[in-house]
C-alpha cells in the first residue's frame, strides 16, 4: 500500500524558513517524480514543485521560485521541501503526491499524503 | 500557463439529484490530459477522473466525466450523502500542471 507521511509544518514569522519532509513507502520511490500541492486558505488547490525520480531535474511555480528548493533522498525515501523567505501568502495546508500519469512538472496525482499545516505569521 | 475557470462556484443539491459541474481551460489541453478530484474538509484530494474520462480505481460509476480542447465535465448521477465535497478540475496537458479553483456541492 502506497503511503506519503510529511511532517515539519508549524508556525513561523514572515521571512523566516521551514523544512517540510515526506517519507514515502510501498512503492519504488527512486522510480516517481514527486510534487508538492498546496491547498490556501479560501483558495483552492495549488502545485508548487517537482522533481523527478532521479533528482536531477526540479520545477517551481513562479510564486516560490528562488525561495523554495525541493529535493529528494532515495536512499531513505524521502522528499523535502526548503521552505525560505516565507511570506504570509505561503499560510497553506502542503501535501505531497505522486502518480503515473503525465511529465514530472505536470501529472495526475493517484497518491496524496495527508497534508501539514505551514501558518506565515507574526 | 493554462488558467482553468469552474462553475458554478456552489452547487446547492439534495441527495439523489444529478450533479453537473464544468471546467473551462484558457487554451486546449493536449490529449485531454483533464483530472477531477474530490476534497472534503482535513482530508487529502482523492482523484476520481483522468484522461477526462477515465474513472480512477475505487470510483464509484455515478462519476463520469467527458469533455475535449477546452471544455469539460463532471457528472455525479446521483448524489450521495458522502458525495458533499468541494471539487477540482486539474489539466496537466501542458506544464506546469494547474488546479481550478473548485466547486463545492453541498445540501440544498
């Protein structure tokens, strides 16, 4: 059974930094592109990264570019998300997903974790 | 990138009663790579469509979904108690992948 755990949401002041982990099982991990949604407040659903199975490639929306940096340890089957600079538009529930379908920057999602809640606040 | 628009916004209905629900894309969506997921309050989206049409596994056959190029649908024949939701249209056609911004069903 396929499982995505993130953790290491919490509160945090505006330009202050975050790292989210997602540790992934049931599945070969090395072999999917991993994403991370998010889901604002009133708002609905937003994609924010990617990087692909290997690592060696890593996408951004253009709201977190230059200050959010995905990245992946195969090894220990994890996927991160470095969250700096953070602003009180970043104030999301962030999920990690995989699925099969489409290219690493834009794919259907089959597999969702349960989300944690990052609150930009001060 | 492609801007996805749903309507309506709320869709007021009582059990039973047939959903229709619609995702308009800014420009066509290559292949008709068109996603519906279903949300509900604390949890995670569930996929319930892909390929506009295709049903995810485990989805119920009340949820069907068609549509090509710029217009698509998603029809629930008859709702359920658990069918109350918010739901969203994907499209990852094109990078990067875009969420509309949702519609909620929820009792008349």
């Amino acid at each position: 059974e396929v499982q995505l755990l993130e953790s290491g949401g919490g509160l945090v002041q505006p330009g202050g930094s975050l790292r989210l982990s997602c540790a992934a099982s049931g599945f070969t991990f090395s072999n999917h592109a991993m994403s991370w949604v998010r889901r604002v407040p009133g708002k609905g659903l937003e994609w924010v990264s990617a990087i692909s199975g290997s690592g060696a490639s890593t996408y951004y929306a253009d709201s977190v570019k230059g200050r959010f940096t995905i990245s992946r340890d195969n090894s220990k089957n994890t996927l991160y998300l470095q969250m700096n600079s953070l602003r009180a538009e970043d104030t999301a529930v962030y999920f990690c997903a995989t699925g099969y379908r489409g290219t690493t920057s834009a794919m259907s999602f089959d597999y969702w974790g349960q989300g944690t809640l990052v609150t930009v606040s001060s | 990138e492609i801007v996805l628009t749903q309507s309506p916004g709320t869709l007021s209905l009582s059990p039973g009663e047939r959903a229709t629900l619609s995702c308009r894309a800014s420009q066509s969506v290559s292949s008709s790579y068109l996603a519906w997921y279903q949300q509900k309050p604390g949890q995670a989206p569930r996929l319930l469509i892909y390929g506009a049409s295709s049903r995810a596994t485990g989805i119920p056959d009340r949820f069907s979904g068609s549509g090509s190029g710029t217009d698509f649908t998603l029809t629930i024949s008859r709702l359920e108690p658990e069918d109350f939701a918010v739901y969203y249209c994907q499209q990852y056609g094109n990078s990067p992948g875009t969420f509309g911004p949702g519609t909620k069903v929820d009792f008349k």
